[in-house]
C-alpha cells in the first residue's frame, strides 16, 4: 500500500486545524466560482461573434427587415437592439401627437437603440466583478494560511525546545501549500479576466457600429456605408414603414 505524503494536501487536511481548513474551503470555492464565470463567460463571447459576424453580413443581405432580424437569430444583443429599433420605430409611427413628438425621429432612434446597447453591454459585464475580487483577494487570503502556518512552525519550535525538521515540516508545509493554492486561485482569474475584458470590448464596438448603421437605415433608408440605398447585394432592405 502506497505511504501517505507526510506533506500533502491529504496530511494538510488530516493535520490542519479549523482556521486552514476554513481558507482552503474558501480558496476552492473562489476557484470553482471563477473557473465558472470564465467558461460560461467565454461561450457566450463565442456565441455573440457568431451574431456579430451575422449582423455584419447576413443582416444586410437580407431584402427586408424582418428577414434580416429573422438572421440575427435570438438571445444575443444584435437581435435585440435591432428589436429596439423597429420597436422604436413602429412606436413613433403609430403614437402621433405624444410628448414624444417633440423629438425628431432621428432623436428618438437614437435613445432607444443607446438604450438596448447599454443593456446589452451591463449583460456582458455581469460576473465579470466576480473574477476582479476573485484575482485581487485569493493571493491574500493564501497568505492569510501562510501566515497561520508559519505561526505553527513556531508554536511547534516553542513547545518542543528544539527547531528540528519534523517539528516544524508539517506546519510549514501548510504555509507553502496555501500560498501554492492562493497563487492558482488568483492567476487564472485575473488572465481570465482581461481576456473577457478585451473580448467584451470588441464586441461593444461592433454593437455600436451595428446600431449606427441601424440608426441610418431606419432614418434614411440605407445602411451608413452605402453610397445609395441599395444593400450590399444589390437589393434595398426595406426599413419599418417602407423607409
């Protein structure tokens, strides 16, 4: 039968008193909690590229705009700033003689789809506070451990009268793996961080290229590209209220 390590995670369970084995819990829950918000954060980028790229082809291809809607699919913030635009639209439209004719329709475009883009930008940065305590506060709560650890090390040396390796191997152990674990806790979490970080900023930029170009079609009649009012197919996408 195999020997137990006299200094492994098993021994710092077995051997660790309260005050350890209540951080190590904690820094697998901070572990767990970030490596959650990592992948379901990165799946939903990658499932925004693929609306993102649809919003800057396929949409346009379309000969109306419900098809071009119709090809953002849906629960992703292309679709529903394009909803907030036609909704917009068909509310200006049809409730003539209201406060809010005292905005051009230009204006009123223009909050409501700022309105869904800040919407759907507040979306994307949700869980993201959870990776920024995850990456400032794991390395402390590690030395937090170290510190009880080294403070065993010297409990042992004090009782014993004597600074041997096997009085003060297991506490220091301790010390080390906490720090060891503190460290992995934090690093993925600030790299995972700054990659949503980055990737969540491209994708606002391409929201806010998608909703200009829903502005100029919905006010003019023609993407804001375009030099006529043609899509890039050859044929015009027909904005709410045949505009």
């Amino acid at each position: 039968m195999e020997a137990v390590n006299p200094y492994g995670l098993e021994s710092l369970w077995a051997q660790g008193d309260m005050i350890i084995k209540t951080v190590a819990v904690l820094l697998v829950a901070m572990s767990i909690a970030s490596w959650y918000v990592i992948i379901s954060k990165a799946i939903q980028l990658w499932q925004y590229r693929r609306a993102a790229r649809a919003a800057g082809h396929e949409f346009w291809d379309a000969t109306s705009l419900e098809e071009g809607t119709t090809s953002l699919g849906t629960n992703n913030p292309f679709a529903e700033i394009a909803e907030a635009g036609k909704t917009a639209m068909r509310h200006h439209e049809a409730h003539k003689g209201h406060l809010h004719d005292q905005l051009s329709v230009s204006d009123w475009i223009t909050l409501s789809l700022r309105q869904a883009i800040d919407e759907s930008a507040g979306k994307l940065q949700s869980g993201m506070a959870v990776l920024a305590s995850v990456g400032s506060t794991a390395p402390f709560v590690g030395l937090f451990g170290t510190v009880w650890g080294i403070y065993h090390a010297l409990v042992a040396i004090g009782t014993s009268g004597q600074a041997s390796i096997d009085k003060v191997a297991g506490p220091v152990g301790e010390a080390l793996i906490m720090t060891a674990i503190g460290l992995a806790v934090a690093i993925p979490a600030t790299f995972g961080y700054n990659a949503l970080v980055r990737g969540n900023k491209s994708l606002i930029a391409k929201m806010n290229k998608f909703g200009f170009d829903l502005h100029a079609l919905f006010v003019t009649g023609a993407r804001a590209n375009d030099t006529g009012t043609n899509g890039p197919n050859g044929t015009k996408l027909v904005a709410v209220g045949g505009k």
